[in-house]
C-alpha cells in the first residue's frame, strides 16, 4: 500500500525543486504525469496528434504556472485540471461540422406518453459473447458519434468526475444546462448501445 | 405520470435528488411499467459502461509516453 504521507512528502520536494528551477525536476514532472494527462487528452479529444499537442501545451502553461501552485492539491490533480482546460479550448477554437443532431438518439413518445419503442432489458449473454475489448471498443464508437456539446458534458461528469457546478463553470453553461445536457447524452449513449445489446425477439 | 414525464427526470430520481412524494410517484410507476423499469436499468448500465470504456486502470494501460513528446516538451521549456 502506498504511504500517503510518504507521497505527499514526495511531492513537497517536488515541488521545492520546481520552483527553484531544477531542471531534472522538469523532467521529472513530465515523466511521471505524462502517460495520465495523454490518457486524458484522448478521452477529450478524439485524434492522437490533438492529444500530443494538447499535452504539450499542457505542460507549458503548468511550467509557467508553477509559482502560482500552492501545492494545496495532489499535483496530479492540478495537472488534471490544466489538461482538462487546454483541451476544453482547443474544442472551442474547432470550427464546428454539421453533427448528428441529439434529437435522433433521444427516445420518442406515443401522445399517450408511452415509449414508442418500449425498453427490454439488456442480455447478459450479449455481454458475455463480447471480448473485453471489443466491449470497450463499442462504447468508445458510441461515446465517439454523441454530438460534441454532448459528448463533452458525458466525459467531464461521469469520466473525469467534475461536479456539476465545475462543469458548468469550465463550459460556461448553467449547472442546469449541464444536467440536462448529461441527461441527453447518457440518453443518447443508451440508444447507440441498445443497438448491440438489446434482448433479440424471439 | 407518464413514461415521458418519468423518463425526462430520471437523471433526478438516479441521483436521489428526489424527495419524498415525487419519489414515490416513480417508484410506483417503475413498479408496475417494465419497459420503463428496463429503461431505468439500461440508463444505468450505460453510465458504467461508459465510465468503464474510458477509463484508465483495470486492463486498459495508460497510453506510451513518446519520448520524442517528453523531449519537444522539454525544449519548449528551454526555449523561453
């Protein structure tokens, strides 16, 4: 078991040999995180060459943001932050593609009120026949056809586990507008994937 | 309550937000409306699948650190 205060000790040294311009600190900085913030950047972002810039960029604004670090987090949480942030701007600066719209994931209604296509359950077997992999890979696919706005929202709530109120500051939408945005994308991502796993009818 | 109406709320009622009565409400229409309890359960099948697909950890390696990224990084630094 890791030594908790062992590794906060780690990182105050750290951080002491950053701020006094230690050179193997740098590298050392980039070493230990980079792989976590790269793993980071791909969930954001969707191409590789994207997330290797991003992660640059990263690094750089933490580099000149070092003094401004009071250490009061794990560093792997302020270097979480500054990933998750440059990423956010690179989405905004992309000029944006015609997408599927949202409206065509989301369940439809009878006037009644009933579902128009009614739910089943999920069979295991379905999950069972699938690789680990492969499992993985679908889900991915799916996350990967989510309108972006939507898309973005799914991935900061439920994958990065920001708070609503975070992910409403950081998108600069309304912590109402988040859970409404959430709801939809998990709605949406429930429809892709009721493709592969619904229930056969005999 | 309608299936719509249950089904646009759900984020509320699976974060245990709801209070009482309203909470209630669902709970007797999930009881006896199985394609809306089989909603309910494949809503939260996905958020973990989700969390799952992407995550790190768990069989999933975190992604090689190219050492041609950790040195352009390093230069950049150098540069200013």
């Amino acid at each position: 078991m890791p030594d908790r205060a062992a590794d906060r000790d780690d990182e105050a040294k750290l951080l002491e040999r950053l701020r006094a311009g230690d050179d193997a600190a740098y590298e050392e900085l980039v070493r230990r995180y980079g792989a976590r913030m790269l793993a980071v950047a791909q969930r954001m972002l969707r191409n590789r060459e994207d997330a290797r810039e991003i992660v640059q960029e990263a690094y750089l604004s933490a580099f000149r943001a070092i003094h401004r670090f009071a250490g009061g987090s794990r560093i792997s949480t302020w270097l979480h932050r500054i990933v998750v942030n440059a990423a956010l701007m690179r989405l905004r600066s992309r000029r944006r593609k015609p997408e599927e719209s949202i409206e065509d994931l989301l369940p439809a209604f009878l006037p009644d009120g009933h579902q128009a296509t009614p739910a089943t359950p999920w069979t295991e077997t379905a999950f069972e026949q699938m690789e680990r992999a492969e499992l993985r890979q679908t889900v991915r696919e799916a996350i990967a056809r989510l309108p972006e706005g939507y898309r973005i929202v799914l991935v900061l709530r439920d994958i990065e586990g920001f708070d609503t109120e975070e992910t409403g500051r950081m998108l600069e939408i309304t912590p109402s507008a988040v859970k409404t945005r959430l709801h939809r994308a998990r709605q949406a991502l429930r429809t892709l994937l009721d493709l592969h796993f619904r229930e056969a009818v005999a | 309550m309608t299936c719509r109406e249950l089904i646009e709320f759900l984020i509320d009622y699976d974060s245990g937000e709801l209070d009482g009565d309203v909470r209630a409400e669902f709970e007797r229409h999930l009881g006896t409306c199985p394609p809306c309890l089989a909603y309910l359960d494949t809503y939260r099948r996905t958020v973990q699948l989700g969390r799952e697909a992407l995550a790190d950890g768990d069989g999933a390696a975190l992604p090689e650190m190219p050492e041609e990224l950790v040195r352009a990084i390093l230069a950049a630094r150098a540069q200013r």
